[in-house]
C-alpha cells in the first residue's frame, strides 16, 4: 500500500499525520477496512493462533505487542472473537500519533457499545475490563524500526502482531529484531500481507488498466524493494533456522456488490482503494499514465452504480520461535 517515505529511521524528524498518509492511512478508511479485513482474515491461521496461545502464555499473563496497530482494530477483533481472556498486556504502537489518538476514541466507543469498562490513566494507558478477559493497554507512538532494536524487552513477548503493515517495512532488516522481543515458543501473527495482485472487475478496455496498475505495484518497489511481494517473501522467510511456520493461507480482500449496492465500510473502502491508485500515479515518479483521470472517475461511478468488484491478494502467516537447543 503507497505511502510517503518512511521516516521512522531517520528519527528525531516527526512521524507524518494521517493527511500527510493521503487516503489510505485516513483513520475512516482502517475503521471500514476492518469489516473488509474481517471477512478476509484466514479462518485456518486464526484457529491455529488461538489453538496456540494459551500454551505459549501457560498460566501468565499474555504479553503481546502489535505494530502499526493504527486505531486500534486488531485489539478489538481479538477480545471480540474470544482470543483474549485472562489477564492480558497490550502494548498497541504506531508511527503515526494521530492514529493513536484516534485509537483511544475508537476503542472507547467500541467498548460502550459492547458493556465493557475502560479505566484510563492518562491519554496512552488505559484497563479494559470485559467478561473474559482483563487487558491492560499502552498506546506508544514508536517505529517498529525501532521496535526492533530494543533491549530491555527483548525474549519477553508472547505474541507479536503485524496487521497489514509489513509491506511498509524493510524485513530483512527489522523482522529479526522484532521476532527477537519474542519468548522461547513467542508467536508471530502477520496477517493482510499483500502480494502481487490487485484486480478491477469489469475489465477495464483498452488494457489501459493494466498499465496503471502495473505502475501502481511499480510505485510500491520503488518505495521499498520487495514490497509489492510481501507475503511471499514472508513464506520463506519464516521458514529460516529459529521459527517454526505454524500456519499460513490466504485473505484475499474481495469486495463485490449485493442487490447492486455496498455496505458503507464496503463503498468507502473501494472509493479509497481507487483514490490512493490515482494519488499515488499522479506527480509522482514521472507523467501518470495516460487516461488515469478518466480511469479512475470510470471506476468511481461503477462503485456509485454498484457494479464494481476487487480482488486483491493477501497472506497470512503464524510463527513461532523455537526454543534455543539444550
Ligand atoms: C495500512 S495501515 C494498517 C493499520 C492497522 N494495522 C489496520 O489494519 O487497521 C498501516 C499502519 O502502519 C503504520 N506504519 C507505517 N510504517 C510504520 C513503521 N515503520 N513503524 C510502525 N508503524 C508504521 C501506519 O501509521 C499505519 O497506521
């Protein structure tokens, strides 16, 4: 997914705000992407994750740290589903501290909704208190760059959680140093891991839209190599000396209209996938392709008149650290 430059490891600049993210990092579009994402999550890994936890925490509680946790959607789809219960520690980080503050109000609203109790002390911790489960939750603006290099947590997490985020990262330089936060048997969730394919459907004429997204998944690599191929190249690399690949398939976004029509997180979702194309060919790396505008005015109609549908390729993959040899 396009965004501007990563300047985590160039700190002390700050991270860029939620407009500056342009369309897709908007914090109305990860709230609809979440009903898309919840469709899309493989069902096979997720009941291997829950299958795996509670012997990874055994009677502790479970530590667990998400990157790139943008308002706080993951949190809520894992109390939701019934994977947290216990005591439960929840460090949610992200770059970018306009989704985290935005976290704060989406996951108090979740939680009214819902009968839960939230306890907040101070703007970034907070206690939720639900049936099942007692989490205590810390919002930090961090960089998983820097995540990655942290000493003092290092063998202390039982669940690392990446969410549609690791085609932003450089892996082979910081997915180590993440996995190292792990405990002997720590697990990896890494799940919406793009790879390769986003597809338009009706076919578009003239081929023309082959070429815009061709550039489009071009754009991705020259922000950062491989990045248009995430989640293949996390199948191999999860497969290296130290993890043991517990579970991977697949959670293709596929989005489709009913009745000519789409759920309001559905329409939003389309509008801003077809926007960040345009945004992201436009200015940027040379000319945009000939016919974007109209392209993408094309596929914005067909969205209002309910006849478009998407298809794009996702992995999803859970790791865990073996423990060291006797
Ligand atoms: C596509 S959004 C996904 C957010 C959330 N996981 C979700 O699915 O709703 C990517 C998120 O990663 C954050 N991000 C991007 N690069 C990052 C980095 N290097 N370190 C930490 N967070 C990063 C962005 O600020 C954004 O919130």
């Amino acid at each position: 997914m396009p965004v501007p430059p990563n300047n985590c490891t160039d700190s002390p600049r700050p991270a860029p705000t939620a407009a500056e993210n342009g369309a897709s990092f908007d914090p109305g579009y990860l709230a609809a992407k979440k009903s898309i994402d919840d469709r899309a999550l493989n069902r096979l890994v997720w009941a291997e994750l829950c299958q795996a936890l509670p012997q990874t925490t055994a009677v502790k509680p479970a530590n667990i740290m998400e990157i790139g946790a943008g308002i706080g959607t993951m949190l809520t789809r894992m109390v939701d589903w019934g994977l947290l219960t216990g005591p439960v520690t929840y460090l949610a980080t992200d770059r970018d501290a306009v989704h985290l503050r935005q976290a704060r109000h989406h996951l108090a609203a979740w939680a009214d909704g819902h009968g839960y109790s939230w306890y907040w002390s101070g703007d970034q911790r907070g206690l939720l208190v639900t049936a099942h489960a007692e989490i205590s939750l810390v919002l930090e603006q961090a960089c998983a760059e820097e995540l990655a290099l942290r000493t003092e947590t290092t063998g202390t997490l039982h669940l690392l959680i990446a969410h549609a985020v690791l085609d932003l990262i450089n892996l082979a330089a910081v997915l180590p140093g993440l996995l190292a936060q792990l405990t002997p048997n720590g697990l990896a969730y890494l799940t919406c891991n793009f790879d390769g394919s986003t597809l338009f459907l009706p076919e578009y004429p003239g081929g023309m839209e082959q070429e815009i997204l061709g550039r489009y998944h071009a754009s991705m690599e020259t922000r950062l190599t491989g990045a248009s191929h995430t989640g293949r190249r996390l199948l191999h690399f999860l497969q290296r000396p130290g993890l043991e690949l517990l579970a991977a398939g697949s959670s293709d976004w596929v989005v489709h209209a009913r009745n000519e029509a789409y759920s309001a997180d559905e329409s939003l979702f389309l509008h801003a996938m077809i926007a960040t194309v345009e945004q992201e060919l436009t200015g940027k790396s040379g000319p945009a392709p000939a016919g974007l505008a109209t392209w993408a005015r094309t596929r914005h109609r067909q969205i209002e008149a309910g006849t478009l549908s998407l298809l794009v390729r996702n992995l999803d993959f859970l790791a865990r650290r073996r423990p060291p040899l006797p």
